[in-house]
DNA sequence: ATTGTATGGACCC
DNA sequence: TGGGTCCCCTACAA
C-alpha cells in the first residue's frame, strides 16, 4: 500500500519507504511481522502454513529487503525470481513421487517460500526496527515536523477542534449560537448584482473596454459546423502544435479554481474561472501585458461549482455555487443578474435543457435537483425534484436527446428522461452501480452523446457506451489514473474534449506536473507538459469547442493554457 | 470498520 | 520576515 504511492514519484526502482521511515514505522513494521509470518521464517523449512501461499502472492510483486537502517521496498519488474515455471528444479524437493503436478507445484511453491522468507531473515530485521523504534530517531526529510503547541496533546489539532479561542482558553462546550463566519463568507444580497471589478479600477477605461470586448466578441462565434472528428494521427499531431508559455499562466482567483469555462469565440481567447471563494476570474489572453486582461468579480460568497457561457448568448457567463444561487453575468449590462435562488440549498452543478438555454437543470448537493426556466419571472424554479440519489456532485445533458441527462452522485450514476419529472421520487431509466468509491463526475461524449466518462475515487476513469439509452448502458473502458487529490486539490473530473469525440482530458499528479488525453479505448493520446511554466496539479481542465485551447486551473487560482502558436 | 470530508502549515523566494 | 504557493496527511464523523 504505501510503495505504491512512493514509487509513483521515483523513476528508479528502488526507493526507501518514506512513510515506514517516518512515523509510520511502528505500523509497517507490524504490518511485514504479523505473528504468522514470524512463525513462517523461524520454522521456515518444516512449516507448510496455508498463510504463506497468500503471502506468495505479494512477494510475486513486491520483494522486501533489509538494510542497515531502513526497510526497503522494491519494485520486482523482472521475472519472478521463485520461478513458477521451471518445475522439479529446486534443491532438496525432488522426490514428489505420487503427487499431483498441481500438488508438486504446491509443495514447490510452499517450499520456495519458506526459503524466501528464511532468507529475509525476519527476526533479525525485527530486532533491528524493534531497536529502531525504541530510539525513535527522527526521520530525515525535508519538510520539518510541525512544531506541536503547548497547549495540545501532541497531535496536530486547530483551535476550532481544539474548543479553544486563539488566546487558548477553553471555549464552553456547547455554544448557544453557531459561530459566525461573516468576514470569511460575506452574504451577497438577493437580486442583481453590478459588476464590480475586485482588482482593477471600475471606472478606467480599460475596464469599459474590457466590457465591450467580452460582450461584442460574442457576436462573432462563428455557426457550429459539423465538423468530422479528426483521426487520432491528425488529432496528436494538432495538441503537439499546443505550447505554453510564461504569457498564457497567470492567477486570476483567490484560491482553488472549482471550475472553467473556455468562450467559444474564434477571434479572441477568454477564460473564465470559477473560484471555492466565490470569486470569477475573467481572462482575456489576447490582451497584453497579460495583468490588464484579467479582472475578478465576486458574484457568489461560496465556492462556484460550476461555469457555461451561455449557448445561446456567449455574453452571458452563468455561475453556480454553493451559496445556494445561480447568476448570470451579463457583460453587455455589467451586471450578474440572478436565475435561480435558493438559500437552504447548495448547488453543484448544472447543464441547460434547451439549446437555447432557456431551461435548465440544477443539481443540488443534498440529492434533490430543480428545473429552472428563465423566460419565467422571479428567481424560483419550476420543479424541485428529490432523486434516490443522497448527494449530487454533476449533472449533465445528453448533447443529441436533449431530454436525457445524467447525474453522478456518492455512489451511483443515474440516466433520467426530463420529460418524466414529478415531485415524488422519480426512478432513473438508467442506474450504474459498479463504482466503488464516491463519483467526482458523468460527462456525455459532446457530439453524439454515445459515450459516457466518469471520474470516481477508486482510482479510474470508466467509459461506457451510452449509444442505447433505453437498456443497460455497458461498461466499455477502465482506465487507471491516480484520483487522489487529497485533502488540499480540486478533485479532479475527466471531460470530453468538446470537438473530438473519443478524447478525454484529465488533470494528473504525475511529476512532472501534466495534463493528459486518453482514447475512449484506453489509449494513451498526449500529455501537456509545460517544464517550468507547469509546476503545479491542474485539477479542472476546460478545451475550445473549435480552437486547440487547453486551459487548466489549479489549486491556488492560477490559469494554465496551452494553444498553438499561431492562436496567440 | 470503513469511507468521505474538512481546510493547515512548511517551503521558497 | 512575510506573502505566495502548493502539498496528497489524517482526525473526525457519518
């Protein structure tokens, strides 16, 4: 378990086991020394324990060796050194007369072990980590332990767990009133809200031209056209055009990006950014020096979960959050108006019913979801819904049958028929059950809709072919990819590439910091990698609808897009 | 017991 | 010294 995830930063097979150096090592140790496995070396020549052969199983994969100080542990890529395939070869264990070969095999295997595990010498390394531990030298890494406050009790604890005040002393155990957060999260009143610019002067010029540009650049997107899907050959060739430079990074949010949205605009680049502050960070990477195209905007007083330019007017830009509102900022009017509201509620995530997005479904955290029109007055929605799931994290739209939409929630994926919606509970067409882990997201393949890709905690990116709606949708692809952000990353959620059908774009913890593309097949397609411009994990990645524009947010605001040369 | 969630602190200019 | 940056642990509660 924990080699794993040491190997996965060193190229070199052989590494110490940090965490058995550091603290852990008292728990590692137990965990190589279970009392069965000590039997097995210390009477490691008669015993025939049933437990060894599980153990076989792990050395096949992973050899443990002892040194002076450390337990080593080191990646076995080469054949297996106990030799499965060469039978009848081992000293002393030829006299199988009788037997099975199966059951030779067996007494081979068992005896091979037992060898193995003599030769580790266990009880010797047990002694020397037991002495270990009773010096508890303290691990030489980089980082310093953090340094424990007198007043806890040696773990590392805040003061809110603690039930202290910072001065240290104790708070009454049960507070008469939540504590107040209001400096932290400040309430935005209901209604419209002017576009104030949080890092610039609002009144300067640049800011009118800032305006005009991201509200008149949209009448220039060009029509869609149905493009054919490039093949893969041309399709790697375009993303290795893709570079990043110095002047397409910069940070334009307070805090961990939560989402993204790339305007659809040929002429002009424009990102927007949605930030766990409530923060918008708008970008227009056409402009330079690169610190005047970028303004911030704080619609929102929780974090923003989920960011579209609106289909049907790319000067709309419309914003999800937790704070329980969705807003539309409209450039032409310097305002962000507000769609849909609801207080009590925590949104995360949306997609629009109609092209036209006139309707829209809102996912809420809690499980329940509501369709929202907008040529309705007022800020209510039309239909609340409350699924079997107990908690939504996305919704998103079939792009061809625009009544289907699917959610991912804790556990489960669900298909819906829109058209089918009623307040009581309402069965899903579809339910996909084999994650195993909490489900970051479900995205439709963006031209068809005959893909499904999900993102879960189990550490893989699934496709299924969603080509028949009306049946099962079968599972079609696993792809294994490190999910684990942690507690301090934007979980990561893998998206279609919205002009190439088959491609999907995940961000990575991979050093040196990545983005990648996979085929649907599993294939790996391309990683951006962008040396000294790319230091950093980029969880939410968004690609132009036409353009090779990749943009990837990270955890501290910061904006990295990649695009080919002659797009800047 | 397992699993999801929360949001602190070391390091580097 | 301090602000910016990025880390992938881990206590706690459901």
């Amino acid at each position: 378990k924990h080699s794993k995830s040491l190997l996965d930063k060193n190229s070199n097979n052989e590494v110490a086991c940090k965490k058995c150096k550091k603290a852990e090592i008292k728990k590692t140790c137990r965990r190589i020394l279970t009392p069965k496995m000590e039997a097995t070396s210390s009477k490691a020549e008669s015993s025939l324990q049933k437990s060894s052969l599980d153990v076989h199983a792990e050395s096949n994969k992973w050899q443990y060796k002892s040194t002076s100080d450390t337990v080593i542990l080191s990646a076995d890529t080469e054949s297996s050194q106990d030799g499965d395939s060469d039978e009848g070869t081992t000293p002393g264990m030829d006299d199988f007369s009788g037997l099975s070969p199966y059951e030779k095999k067996r007494l081979k295997n068992i005896s091979e072990n037992a060898n193995f595990f003599a030769s580790l010498q266990l009880s010797e390394s047990a002694a020397r980590l037991r002495e270990m531990i009773k010096k508890r030298q303290p691990p030489e890494s980089k980082r310093k332990k953090p340094k424990k406050k007198e007043n806890e009790t040696g773990c590392r604890r805040s003061m809110r767990l603690l039930k202290v005040n910072p001065s240290g002393v104790s708070l009454p155990a049960t507070p008469t009133q939540p504590i107040l957060v209001a400096d932290e999260n400040p309430l935005l009143p209901p209604g419209p809200l002017e576009m104030t610019s949080e890092n610039r002067d609002d009144n300067s010029e640049l800011f009118k031209g800032f305006l005009q540009t991201w509200a008149e650049v949209s009448k220039t997107r060009s029509k869609n056209t149905e493009k054919e899907l490039s093949s893969i050959k041309s399709y790697k060739a375009n993303l290795n055009g893709m570079i990043i430079s110095e002047d397409t990074v910069y940070k334009v949010t307070k805090g961990p990006i939560f989402s993204m949205a790339l305007h659809p605009s040929e002429i002009r680049t424009l990102v927007a950014a949605g930030a766990r502050s409530g923060q918008v960070g708008l970008w227009d990477l056409t402009h330079q020096p690169k610190e005047d195209g970028v303004y911030i905007f704080q619609p929102h007083s929780q974090p923003v979960s989920c960011l579209y330019f609106s289909p049907a007017n790319p000067a709309h830009l419309l914003s999800l959050s937790y704070d329980g509102t969705l807003r539309c900022g409209d450039f032409s009017r310097a305002v962000f108006e507000e769609v849909y509201r609801d207080e009590r509620s925590s949104f995360s995530s949306f997609d629009f019913l109609a092209e036209d997005a006139s309707t829209l479904i809102v996912g809420h955290w809690d499980g329940s979801m509501s369709l929202v029109d907008r040529r309705t007055p007022g800020t209510s929605c039309e239909k609340l819904i409350n699924s079997s799931l107990s908690k939504i994290r996305t919704v998103h739209v079939h792009p061809v049958h625009r009544q289907y939409f699917i959610t991912a929630g804790l556990r489960d994926i669900h298909i819906y028929d829109a058209r089918f919606l009623n307040r009581s509970r309402i069965k899903p067409l579809i339910s996909l059950t084999e994650h195993t882990k909490s489900i970051a997201s479900a995205y439709f393949s963006p031209l068809t809709g005959n893909r499904v890709v999900t993102t879960c905690a189990d550490c893989k990116l699934r496709i299924f072919d969603s080509s028949c709606i009306s049946s099962k949708i079968p599972l079609l692809t696993t792809i294994r990819h490190n999910t684990i952000t942690g507690r301090w990353l934007t979980r990561f959620q893998a998206v279609w590439d919205p002009k190439q059908e088959d491609c999907i774009i995940v961000g990575s913890m991979a050093h040196p910091r990545r983005v990648e593309i996979f085929h649907e097949r599993g294939k790996w397609v391309h990683s951006f990698l962008g040396g000294e411009c790319l230091s950093s994990v980029c969880s939410i990645n968004a690609m132009h609808p036409t353009r090779y524009i990749l943009a990837g947010g990270n955890s501290s605001g910061r904006i990295h897009v990649f695009m080919n040369e002659s797009c800047g």
